[in-house]
C-alpha cells in the first residue's frame, strides 16, 4: 500500500451534544477516486469541514501527507494542496469568472491568466469570461466553482456534491476531468447521492450514518452491504 | 479619441484648473474646494477597507481624530512644521489601526461596526482624560498662521493620492482578494486567502488618509477639541458619500463626496434646519432605491469595470 495522502484518525465533532462526526478513521491513497455517502445529516459536510480546517475536531488527528495539519487555518490548509467545493455553490458572485480563478493564484498574473483561460474552455466558459460569476447560470457556477479548485494544482480534491444540477453532457465531461485528474496522480474524494456516478466513478467508497463510518469498500460491496441498505432504507 | 483618451485629457485638464485656482478663486471659493478634497480623501479611505471586504467601520472618524491630536501636539510642542506633522498624523493613525484591527477584524458583520463605534469613543474619551498632553476639554490651540493655500494643495495631493491607491488596489490581484472577503470570506480562506492578513492590510489602508487630514484639518482650523474631531456624523458623511457613489468603484467616493458636500452647502445656505432632513432623505433614499450607489448601478447596468 502506498503512502496514503490524506489519514483522518478517530475524528470526533459534535455539535451541542449532537455527535456530527463519530471516531470516523480513514485512509485515502494518491491517484484513486474515493466515494463519501450516507444519508442526509450523516455528516459527510461536516467531515469535509473539519478535513480543511473550516470547522475545529473536538478530537482525533488529520494528516496530510504524513504532516498534521488538524488544528492549522483553512487557508493554510489548502496551501498545503487540498482543494474543495462546496455542496451550496460558492463562487465570489461580484467578480467576474475569470476573476474567480484570478483571484486564488499566487505568482506570474500572466501564467495564471493563460491556466484560468485555458481551464475555462475546458469548461465551455470561456465565452462568458468577463461575466459575473452571480449572472451564470446554477450548473455554469458549479463549473467555475471546480475549476476555480484546479487553478491551485491541489493534490487532493474534495467535492461536495459535484454532480447535483449539472447537465447530463456537462456531467459527462466533469466526470471525464475527474477521471483525468485522477490518472495525473491527483487524489479524488467526492460526496454525491447520485449512485450511478459513485459506482462508476469511485474505487472506495465509505459509507457515513448518524456521523459513524459503517462501511468501506469498493462499489459492488457496498451496494450489497446489509447495514448501509438498513441505514437507506431503514430496516 | 476613445472615452479613455478623453477621460484622461479630462482629468489633466480639471487638476490644472483646481491647482490654478487659489490664485483666482474667491477665498469661500478656495475653502470649500480645499474642504471637497478633504471629503473625497475620508470617503475614498472608508471605501478602501468597508466598500472592498465589506467590513462596515462605523468609527473611521476615530483615525482623523487621531490624526488630528498627533498633529497639533508636535506642532505646539515639539514644534514640527505642518507638512511633516501631517505624515507623522498618518503614520499615528496607521499604529492605531494595527493596535485595534488585530483584534477587532475578528469580529464579523455587525459587531465589527460597532466595536470601531466604540473605539471612537474610548480615543475621545482618551485624549479628554489625558490634559497634560491634550489640553483636556479645553482643547488645543495652534499658533497662528495663513497657510489656507498651502493646505488647500496638501489636501488636494492626500485626495488625488487615495484616489490613486484606490485605483491600485482595485486592479490588483489584492484588491480581488480584499473582494473576495466581501463575497464570501469562508470561500475565500477555503481558497487559500489569508483572510486575517488581507483584511488588516486592507484597514492600515483606509487609516493613513484620515491620519493625514486630520493633521491638516487641525492645522487649517488652528484649534481643536474632542468633540470637533471625534463626531459620529464624520463617520456617517463618508459612509453616505461612498454608498451614494457607489462602493467598490474608483470614482464612487469621489462623486458622492463633491456632489453631498456641494448640495450640503447650497442647501445649509438657504435652509439650515432642512439640511439635516435633506442628508437623512438621501441615505433612505439611496438604500432603498439604489444600494450600490450611481456608478454602481451604471457598472452593474452597462457592464463597466470598477475603475470607473
């Protein structure tokens, strides 16, 4: 097994007594796409936000890279490579789409902007470059909003909700830039209730339930698995 | 000629006719100018940190009073001449920003507008307490002088250069970053921004300007005392020229500052008691009606950049 990129270790955090994360451990391996499911308020957000530092753990240990880096900023967490969208869009509505990718670049303005123009057409916005990101469209934000997190060349990815509200051929495609950054060595955790794009898109997926990890495994498995079909579809 | 061309003869033109005219305006003709700068340099600065992070300071007259008392205690006692006194106002402004936005740029929405109410408060408070340095109540007089002219240019550079810096910012890649704070600040630290670091930045900023025409103001007005240069309305005045200007724009605050402090004065001339009632309309007025100001709604409408 190789050096995992990302170790959460017995995560904890509750919200005024409400266990949203439960000793939740795992394990994720560079160059892999990695499911996160589970029903609604199982705690899938919450992990993403303790993940990137915009919640504090109560307990437990993220490392990244074999650093730990619980406990570090959020922005300081996502210099050191992690990458994230959110479930509910949030691109910066009054700057321009271009200016969304601009804005979170360090270094050459001049390589950033031929990238931000580069991952636009990729995107099929690039159009509308000059357009206030507020003015897109919902899919059209959520695409500004995944290539905004390319702009930094994060090695692991996370996606909340990738798939929700995006067409079906622009599903394809963001789909196919997904597999794309996976075999440039890129680590990929999604959370997503499409099941088809989990199970064909995911080599792992770990399965959530009242904050607690139920289940891991690769797709077929988990389908089959006797408590995530309970925790679903309730006994 | 392209707009830009003609905005720019434009420009040069209007900055050779405002330096020319002390030597042909009336004396009420070169005060009011010299007071219309003055204006455009406090509106410009509160753009600078509440137009661009959102971060609404309802205290910035605080850094203008500071400045002010910097400047007139090295000019009575330490004998500073008026131009470096000024800068010195700047700088004192730009400590007390560092001092009281460390902790206070934590606080988020409305506490932070009234965390700079009260910091206003506690420096009026402050420099009444301490007598020995600050006269106390009784205020500071400076020696006499006839510098109406000079002032009037020193007030004219600190507009053109806050104007200037607003237009630097504003088309740089930090002034994106100090927009994205406004936008959506945990978007923004989830992208990598160091929020805290930009914002603090954003606010040593907006308090070098009112530093420094404090110091002038103090030295154009030949005295002064805490309750002339600590008042909330100052604060409310800058805040109304940039929302009716247009927030986040280049030249909002610069519109909004000639156009209240000009209908202020033709109307406190005729109506002194509507004066108050016409201010408090234009503020209802100008957030119900148009919340991003005249050039903001221009901006929004026709597509223009922000360095309008």
């Amino acid at each position: 097994m190789a050096r995992p990129v990302l170790e959460v270790e017995r995560l904890c955090k509750s919200f005024g007594g409400v266990a949203a994360v439960d000793r939740v451990s795992l394990a994720l391996e560079p160059g892999r796409i990695y499911g996160l499911i589970g029903p609604n308020g199982s705690g899938k957000t919450t992990l993403f936000n303790c993940i990137t530092g915009i919640e504090r753990r109560d307990v437990g240990s993220t490392r990244f890279n074999g650093v730990r880096i619980d406990g570090l900023k959020p922005y300081e967490i996502a210099r050191q490579g992690i990458g994230r969208t959110f479930q509910l869009i949030r691109v910066f509505p009054e700057l321009t789409a271009l200016e969304n990718l601009l804005v979170v670049t360090r270094g050459s303005l001049a390589g950033a902007e031929a990238r931000a123009l580069e991952l636009l057409r990729f995107v099929k916005l690039d159009g509308l470059k000059h357009e206030y990101a507020g003015n897109l469209s919902y899919g059209q934000q959520k695409l500004v909003e995944f290539v905004r997190v390319l702009m930094r060349d994060p090695s692991l990815i996370l996606l909340d909700e990738p798939a929700a509200g995006v067409n079906r051929t622009l599903l394809n495609d963001l789909l196919e830039a997904v597999r794309r950054l996976r075999d440039d060595g890129k680590t990929v955790l999604l959370v997503e209730h499409d099941m088809k794009v989990v199970m064909g898109l995911c080599e792992t997926v770990f399965v959530l339930d009242h904050g607690e990890k139920i289940a891991e495994g690769p797709p077929g498995v988990i389908q089959a698995d006797e408590r995530v079909i309970e925790a679903y579809f309730g006994r | 000629m392209t707009p830009r061309g003609t905005f720019r003869l434009g420009l040069v033109v209007l900055v050779a006719a405002l330096a020319v005219y002390p030597a042909v305006g009336t004396g009420y003709g070169v005060r009011a100018v010299l007071q219309i700068f003055m204006w455009i340099a406090l509106a410009a600065s509160w753009n600078l940190i509440s137009g661009l992070t959102g971060y609404v300071s309802f205290g910035h007259v605080a850094f203008f009073g500071a400045g002010a008392y910097t400047g007139a205690i090295l000019i009575t006692r330490a004998g500073w001449s008026w131009p470096t006194a000024a800068l010195a106002g700047g700088l004192a402004a730009c400590v007390v920003a560092l001092v009281i936005g460390y902790p206070c740029l934590r606080l988020k929405g409305p506490y932070f507008a009234i965390a700079m109410l009260g910091l206003n408060e506690v420096l009026r408070a402050l420099v009444s307490y301490f007598e020995g340095l600050t006269g106390g109540g009784n205020g500071i007089s400076l020696p006499t002088l006839e510098a109406t002219v000079p002032v009037y240019y020193a007030m004219g550079l600190a507009a053109a250069a806050v104007t200037l810096l607003t237009y630097l910012v504003i088309t740089s890649r930090f002034g994106l970053r100090l927009m994205t704070i406004r936008e959506d600040e945990v978007a923004a630290e989830a992208m990598g921004i160091d929020t805290a670091r930009h914002k603090l930045y954003a606010f040593l900023l907006s308090a070098a300007g009112p530093g420094i025409v404090g110091a002038l103001a103090a030295r154009d007005q030949g005295y002064i005392e805490p309750i002339s240069v600590f008042p909330l309305a100052t604060t409310i005045t800058m805040i109304v020229m940039v929302l009716f200007g247009g927030k986040g724009t280049v030249w909002g605050p610069v519109l909004g500052a000639v156009v209240l402090f000009v209908s202020q004065e033709l109307v406190w001339a005729r109506f002194p008691y509507l004066h108050q009632l016409l201010f408090g309309s234009i503020i209802v007025a100008v957030v119900l009606l148009m919340p991003r100001g005249v050039l903001g709604v221009l901006q929004q409408r026709y597509h223009l950049p922000r360095t309008i």
